[in-house]
C-alpha cells in the first residue's frame, strides 16, 4: 500500500516526495532489512516508480544511510530538548531516557532501523556515515553520564552503552497501552543508580 502525503502538501514537492521515500523506506527496511529489500520495493511503498527514486538518492545504500541518520535525528533532537528542562544530574538523564523512549516509538520503523543495521556490514563510505551519526548522539549520554555521582571504579563507557542498549531492546516488548514510557524511563534509570541499589528492599 503507498504511503499516503497529504499531511505533507504545505512542503515543496521535492521535499514532500523525498519524505515520503524515507517513510517508505524506513518501513521496507524495518520489515525485510537492507539486504531483503529493493528499489521497486520501497517505491512501490512511496506510490512512486522505481526510476523516480534516483532523483532524490543515487542508491539504495545513500538511501539507508539517510533513513539512518534521520531516525537518530529524530531521537537527538527530543533529548537535546527535554534535558534543557532539568538541572540535577539524575533528573536530566531520566528526562533524557523518557524522551530517548518517545522518540524511538514514536518513529518505530525509523529506530528499528537504526537498531538492527549495524555499521559492519555495509560499505567504509556508509559505515563511517553511520558511526559518525551514533557518536553525534552518543555524545548527548556521555555528557549526562560524565555529570553522574557514580562510585570509583564505575565505567562510564558500559554504562552509557548497557542504558542505551537497555532502551533499544524495548523495541521488542513495549506494548503501547500495557506500558508507561515514563514509568520504563524512572525505571531504567533507578536500575542504574548505584545508590538505590544499596538500600535494603521493604
């Protein structure tokens, strides 16, 4: 079925048309992956023909490379606003995971995308794309973490990579209406503070 742009008629059409290609390729790549999709694929999916699609990528790599980079800007641009809101430490990394989590719901097939094409597997020229991109937002959660009262000895590295991988996997058992990102975010957060768990459980 063609994705549907009529949201989208206030953008020029270039851009409205190059939009509704990441869409639809987001959505081909989260379903069949890279390698299982093709060009008539994802045009079929933009209610475009295929030839069309090189008007606006040279291929379908350049292609996964931008579904990539928008999926993580999307992200970036939620947590860089919500930690504007908060001051103490701890609140601006749950502020950060609860927008982190939004964001990758919001924009599923997006950050499905983002989570399961790993850089290795694809060309120098898309994989260095990809790596530059995550260390882009990475930085976000160094800097919160880097401001963390964490005990000596704790590796702020494994931490920032077990938080984010903690997220990512809630790709596979969120269930919308059975889970409160809020409620994940507080949790994930309190899991990784050192000195809630020290208390003795009630």
């Amino acid at each position: 079925m063609a994705i549907s742009i009529k949201k989208r008629s206030k953008l020029p059409i270039k851009e409205n048309r190059r939009t509704a290609i990441l869409d639809a390729a987001a959505q081909c790549f989260s379903r069949a992956g890279y390698e299982g999709t093709s060009v008539r694929d994802i045009a079929t999916a933009a209610g475009i023909l295929p030839g069309s699609m090189y008007y606006h990528f040279k291929s379908k790599e350049e292609l996964l490379g931008a579904v990539h980079d928008e999926g993580l800007s999307k992200v970036k641009f939620k947590v860089t606003e919500a930690i504007l809101l908060e001051n103490d430490p701890w609140g601006r990394l749950e502020a950060a995971c609860t927008a982190h989590l939004e964001a990758l719901h919001a924009a599923k097939e997006y950050a499905s995308v983002v989570a399961t094409e790993l850089p290795g597997r694809h060309s120098k020229e898309l994989r260095d794309r990809m790596i530059v991109a995550r260390d882009e937002y990475e930085f976000i959660f160094n800097d919160l973490i880097k401001d963390l009262p964490l005990p000596p000895g704790t590796s702020r590295k494994y931490f920032r990579l077990s938080l984010i991988g903690a997220m990512a996997w809630s790709l596979v058992w969120y269930k919308p209406g059975e889970d409160n990102i809020e409620e994940i975010a507080r949790q994930i957060v309190r899991l990784f503070r050192a000195d809630e768990r020290e208390q003795p459980s009630a």
